[in-house]
C-alpha cells in the first residue's frame, strides 16, 4: 500500500500579517488568498521493520528512528517530526505506525508561498488518508496550525494552513482564541482569467526566514506607525475584494500597491535596497503594482502587469538574476489517495 497526498501553495494579495498574534487577537484579523498550481508532496509507504523514516527529496535530508516513541525535535525535519509525534499522540491508540516517508515541494523554503505551512498540511493528509482520520477542513487546518506554531514553537500566522486545506480564493477572518472563518469568493471566470493573466511570480533568488521576520513585526507591533501599517493592510484587504468581485482591475492594483507600502510601515525588515531597485525595475517596465509575497524580506515578488505587456515584462525580468514563474489558480485544496 502506498499513500500519496498533495497541498497547494498560496498568494497572499492582501492583508498578510494580520492573521498573526496579537493583532489578530486584539483588532481581528482579515486575508485575501487564492491557491496556485504549485505544490509540496508526501508519499507515505507504510512498514514492518518498526522503524519511522523521513526523507525530504527536495533538500536531501534524511531522518531515521524507531517508531512508535516520540521523536527529538532537533536536528533535520521538523516539521515531520511534529507531525509524527502529534498523531502518534493523539490517533496513534497503541500502533507503532512504522512508515516510510517522502516529500518534496514545487517551491523553496523561505518562497513567500506558505511552503513549510503547506508541507505541514500535506503531510497531516497522509496521515489522514492512511489511517482514516475523521477530520473536517476547519479541524484539519487548526490542527496543522497547532503542530507548527505550538508543538515547533514556530512564529507565523494561521492563513497558509487554511488556505492549503480548503484551496480557492478565500477571505479569511480571524479573531481570538483561534476562531477562524473561511469565507469562500465565487468569482466569476471572466475575473479569474483576467487576473491570471495579468499576474507574473518573480523569485529574487533570496530565502528567507518568514519566522525572524515575524517575531521582529510582533515586536513592532507596539509601535505606532507599525499599528498603523497593520490597520491598513487590513483595510486594503477588505477593499481589495470588493474590487475582485467587481473585476475592478484598478482597483485590485491600487490595493496590491497599497497594502505593499503598508506592509512596509510594519517592520524594518520587509524591504531592503535589493528589492526596492527590483520593484523600480519592474514599475519602469510596465509592472502595475508588487509586493513580496509572504512575510517580506525575500522570496518570491508577486507582479500585476497589463495582459498585453506580461510577455514584454517576463522577457525584461528573464534578464536579471531571478527567476520568472507563470502560474494558474486552482481551486481545490489538499487532496490524498491509495494505490493498492
């Protein structure tokens, strides 16, 4: 038997930062998303040995243990780790679950895509689908959440977990004490087809650490300009779906851009001069508005740009030192199955 289950990764348009504590706790948070067809993968090969063993394909990391105990967190592979002692906690009722493990993303750590978040989500799944765990989406997400944020003690908001779950365009409200609600957007496809093709991924070539950048935006949250920051980008959040619901594609610029220079006010460390020059050089070359995807600092640049000049501004970005993606939505969240 062998169990395979896949999680897309997510852009983040608007109001990213807000899902995280306290803010989200204090003010109420809100995020607009949609899920693309990029993914991170996990391949569970049920076994005899009495052995639990990770290898994650895409970073050549490779973690082997008896099965059936908790396992040390240190060290490679956290995110499996976790996720193996969480449900040998809490589903396990006295089996060793000896496995073999496999994944791989379409994307880097540290992308701005939601990737580890993501890797969770595909992860639980597996499991999910190998030992019929009867969890609903809202279930599922919390608990994704919670093996990465408390069990792994790692910074970070709440939105990538859901929206790798429930997949699709979603604006997401969260409030205290871990309330979320997932209010799906039915977009006509018009809209979805316009705004696909007027969107390029630009990856900077720089990873980086979502969780410092995280902890550094929590500790200015104190601050007033980076409250202020915080308002807005929920602000342009809330304005931004009425613009896609719309098909104001203006209006949807204006708010990338927007929330952009907001997300900026919230820490120091969101820009640097290499993305600035980055953002000029995309603006000159008929680029309508970009931000960062993701916690900032790096990763991957989310672009909005005129359909008629999307093949001139990919050829410009191709000559640069980054990487130009073109991706497509999708609508459908994680997904498992069996082969016999």
């Amino acid at each position: 038997m062998i169990i395979r289950s896949k999680a897309p990764l997510r852009l983040g348009f608007a109001g990213g930062g807000t899902d995280v504590s306290p803010y989200c706790d204090t003010y109420g948070g809100v995020v607009l998303n949609c899920t693309i067809d990029l993914y991170a993968y996990c391949t569970i090969e049920p076994t005899d040995d009495g052995m639990v063993e990770f290898y994650a394909a895409d970073r050549d990391e490779r973690f082997v243990a008896p099965a059936g105990q908790p396992l040390p967190l240190e060290g490679v592979l956290p995110l499996h780790k976790g996720m193996y002692n969480r449900i040998l906690r809490d589903f396990g009722a006295g089996r060793t679950l000896s496995l073999r493990m496999t994944t791989y993303s379409d994307a880097p750590a540290g992308s701005g895509l939601g990737s580890s978040s993501t890797m969770v989500v595909a992860i639980l799944k597996a499991y999910m689908e190998w030992l019929n765990l009867p969890l609903g989406e809202y279930d599922m997400a919390s608990l994704a959440y919670q093996v990465e944020r408390e069990d792994l003690g790692l910074s970070g908001g709440k939105q990538d977990q859901y929206a790798a779950t429930f997949g699709g365009f979603n604006y997401m409200e969260f409030f205290d004490q871990q309330r979320v609600i997932v209010n799906p957007l039915r977009l006509k496809n018009w809209i979805k087809n316009e705004l696909e093709n007027s969107l390029v991924l630009y990856y900077t070539g720089t990873s980086r650490d979502s969780a410092k950048i995280i902890d550094e935006q929590v500790r200015c949250q104190k601050d007033e300009k980076s409250l202020e920051g915080m308002h807005e980008l929920k602000r342009q959040a809330s304005l931004m779906k009425e613009a896609i619901l719309k098909g104001n594609f203006d209006g949807f610029a204006d708010c990338l851009r927007d929330g952009w220079e907001a997300k900026k006010k919230t820490s120091s460390v969101i820009s640097n001069p290499k993305i600035d020059q980055m953002y000029q050089f995309i603006m000159e070359n008929g680029g309508k508005a970009a931000k960062i995807s993701g916690a900032g600092g790096g990763g991957f640049m989310m672009i909005v740009c005129d359909p008629k000049r999307r093949f001139e501004l990919v050829q410009k970005l191709k000559e640069t030192d980054g990487q130009v993606l073109v991706t497509s939505f999708t609508e459908r969240g994680t997904q498992a199955w069996t082969l016999y």
